[in-house]
C-alpha cells in the first residue's frame, strides 16, 4: 500500500543512517564495489550517498552490452575492500540459497565479519490475498497466474520460512549476524539492532 515504502526506499534509508553512525564513530565507509577510497568524516555520508543515488539510476549490464553480467541481489566482487572489515548487507535475500552462500562466503574468506538484514515486505511474509492473482517478477521471471492463492498461503509462508532459516544458517557458518526487518515497522527498531551488533564485544 501507499503508507508502507518499498524495500529499496528502506534498505537506501537503512544504509545511509548506518553508514552516518559509522562515520561519526570515527569509522571509515563505502559502498561494495564502489571505485575509489573509503569515506570518513562530515563528507563520507554525502559521498556514499551520491554513490548510492548513481548505482541506483546506472544501467544493469547484461550479456550483450559488453559489461560484466551481475546476479541480482549478490554484491559484487569488490577486491578492494581490506582485509578484516565489516561487512553490512541490506536486501531480501530471495534469491537461491546457493547464490547466497558464494557470495557470504567470499566475503569471509577475505576476511571480512558481516551482517545480513533481510527486508520484505508484509505481503511477502503473510501473502494477503484472495482469489485469481497475476504475480509479475520485477527480474525477469515469467509471470505466475495464481487460480485461488488463498490456497497456497500456508504453503507460501512455510517455504518462505524455509528460505529464511536457510540464509540464517548461512550467516551463522560464516560467522555472521542475521536480522530481519518489515517494511510496515519503524526503521529504528533494526537499526538499534544492527547497531548494538555493531558495537565492539
């Protein structure tokens, strides 16, 4: 609905404010695979969040443009990052489990400690629907003609479950943190989370 922002506004709203709280902690930031230097100071946020606006509005390569071919969702190698940084991935983490593991993975070997925050959006979590609904995929996929979906309901949450319990124990091998987050509820809630993560142990 009109009242609840979509994933991208939050994970966006997410990153910046972390990324803020890092920098006034006297920490460097950037972006996963974004050129360049790290970001510190009064300037860092602003930076990062240029960067974030111009990956946001550049094309997606794919296989005729002569760029490298991204999986979507999956950060990108970045062999610039140092070695035993943090690592804070925001996103649905709705792509395959396997696609998931490679990516964490190779960011823990570098060695680099992380976090996931996975953010859906409630009707993802509850699929709130009834009758004859057409889901169209916002990557690609072909679109699904669902006859009565009430019926799938108990189905879809528990295979969603399923997944989500899969990228916990992916965090969790690699030595990572795992939280979730709705698009419905305030954005203080995981932050304070993720920042109380955060803080050195």
């Amino acid at each position: 609905g009109p009242a609840v922002p979509n994933k991208r506004e939050r994970a966006d709203l997410l990153l910046l404010a972390t990324a803020s709280l890092l920098l006034r902690g006297g920490e460097q930031v950037r972006l996963i695979g974004d050129p360049g230097r790290n970001h510190a100071g009064h300037a860092g946020l602003e930076a990062v969040a240029n960067a974030l606006g111009h990956r946001a509005t550049a094309p997606v390569a794919d296989k005729g443009a002569g760029g490298p071919e991204e999986q979507p969702g999956v950060p990108p190698n970045d062999p610039a990052l140092p070695r035993h940084a943090r690592a804070v991935l925001f996103g649905d983490f709705l792509s395959p489990l396997d696609d998931i593991r490679r990516s964490v993975s190779a960011l823990a070997a570098r060695p680099l400690r992380g976090h996931l925050v996975q953010i859906l959006d409630p009707a993802e979590e509850t699929l709130p629907y009834r009758g004859r609904i057409r889901f169209e995929g916002l990557e690609a996929e072909a679109p699904s003609l669902v006859p009565r979906v009430e019926n799938v309901r108990e189905l879809y949450e528990e295979r969603l479950q399923l997944h989500r319990a899969g990228v916990a124990a992916i965090a969790a091998a690699a030595g990572w943190g795992f939280l979730t987050h709705r698009t419905d509820q305030p954005a203080g809630q995981v932050l304070l989370a993720l920042w109380q993560a955060l803080a050195p142990q």
